[in-house]
C-alpha cells in the first residue's frame, strides 16, 4: 500500500512538473507575441524568402552560366532596341521603300505573309516582263 501511495506522489509530482511547464512556454509564447507584433514577424518571414531565393538563383548561375549570359544578353539587345526605336522604325521604313514594299505598311487588312506574297508576285511578273519570258515565271 505504501508502493502505490508513493507511486501516486511521484505521478502527481510530474503532472504538477509537466503543467508548471506547460504554463511557462505559454506565458513565454504570449510575451514574444507581444514582443514582436505581426508586421515584424511578417517582414522577418519575407527576409528569409528571400535570402533563400538569393541562394538559389546563385545556385541557378552557377550550374548554368551560358543560359543566363543568353538571356543576359537577349535582355541587352532588347533594351537597346527598345530605346532607339524611333530611329530603327525610320531605318526599316526606308528600307521598304528602297525595296518597293511600301504596301507592307501596317493597317492593311491582308496579313505580312499575304503582302509579301502579292509583292513577290508582282516583282517577279514585272521582272518576267522586263526578260520578255511571259508567264514561264
């Protein structure tokens, strides 16, 4: 009978240990939430994400440097073009001149490869015409 008193003791020893725990990490949980407020735990979260996208994308160029100075480049290319569009809309507007394709112009109501097809047509009838061969063309 002692055996089970003193067995029951300790039980109820450890139960009152295990809640005393218990309550301590709650009150310790409560005081760090009101501590850091949501904003800042917001701001560390998003911290991390992207200090572990900065590691993999160091990671990406590492293992595939020729993609990325491809679409480096690709990217270059595209910003110059962008940025001197102006003046390559006039290049390539007096290169269709030159090359008597005005009708390729936009607004047209036939598609670029049925202009272009029609202009091909008519270059070569007259190019025929100019041989004297007729329709063999």
């Amino acid at each position: 009978m002692a055996d089970l008193k003193r067995q029951l003791e300790e039980d109820l020893a450890l139960r009152d240990l295990a809640k005393h725990l218990v309550k301590r990490d709650v009150e310790y949980i409560k005081g760090d939430v009101e501590q850091k407020g949501l904003a800042s735990r917001f701001a560390d979260r998003m911290k991390e994400g992207a200090e572990g996208a900065l590691d993999e994308s160091r990671d990406f160029v590492k293992d595939n440097p020729g993609r990325v100075g491809s679409v480096a480049g690709l990217g270059i290319v595209l910003l110059i073009a962008w940025i001197f569009r102006e003046p390559l809309s006039e290049f390539f507007g007096e290169l269709f001149k030159k090359l008597n394709l005005e009708e390729l112009a936009p607004g047209s109501s036939k598609t670029r490869g049925e202009e272009l097809a029609d202009a091909l047509d008519e270059h070569a009838s007259a190019f025929a015409e100019k041989l004297d061969i007729g329709e063999t063309v």
